[in-house]
C-alpha cells in the first residue's frame, strides 16, 4: 500500500493530499529511511512522522482499503511520542 494512502486510511493524517506533502517534504521515514509518498509501506514496518514539534513513531499493524473510524487505530500501534526540542 502506499504511504500517502496508508496515512489517511488509518487517520495518522487527515488528507491523503497533505498526507503526500508532509512526505515530500521529507518528514516521514520508514525503517530508518527518508519516505516518499509513493513509498510502499507493509506489515511490521516502523515509521515516523514528524509533527511540528512532534515525533511520533508508530509500528504498522494491518493494511486495509478503507476503514471505519472505530477501526483506524487498529491499523498501528503508537510506539513513542517524543517532542523535538529547539
């Protein structure tokens, strides 16, 4: 699945266009590495996304097409949530 895809299905970020923004702009990594929004993302796999002031690292559970609001969270588990400081 791709990542801009996965971001808003499992409502890490709202909008699949923002989702491809934050991810052109260089602030998501998977596994370690600098993602594009066209990157594939896949069970098992570690990101983060940096947020403003935030660093939130998340473990990538399931993949679904789309999914009800109830069942979005289902799709990661939070790992750590960090502030950056400045």
């Amino acid at each position: 699945m791709r990542l801009d895809k996965f971001l808003k299905v499992s409502r890490l970020i709202k909008r699949r266009t923002l989702a491809k923004e934050v991810a052109d702009q260089g602030r998501i990594s998977i596994n370690g590495i600098t993602a594009k929004a066209s990157s594939n993302v896949k069970v098992g796999d570690e990101m983060e996304v940096r947020f403003g002031q935030k660093l939130v690292k998340v473990k990538i559970e399931k993949l679904q097409e789309s999914s009800r609001k109830e069942e979005a969270a289902d799709m990661y588990t939070i790992l750590s949530e960090d502030r950056i400081p400045e």
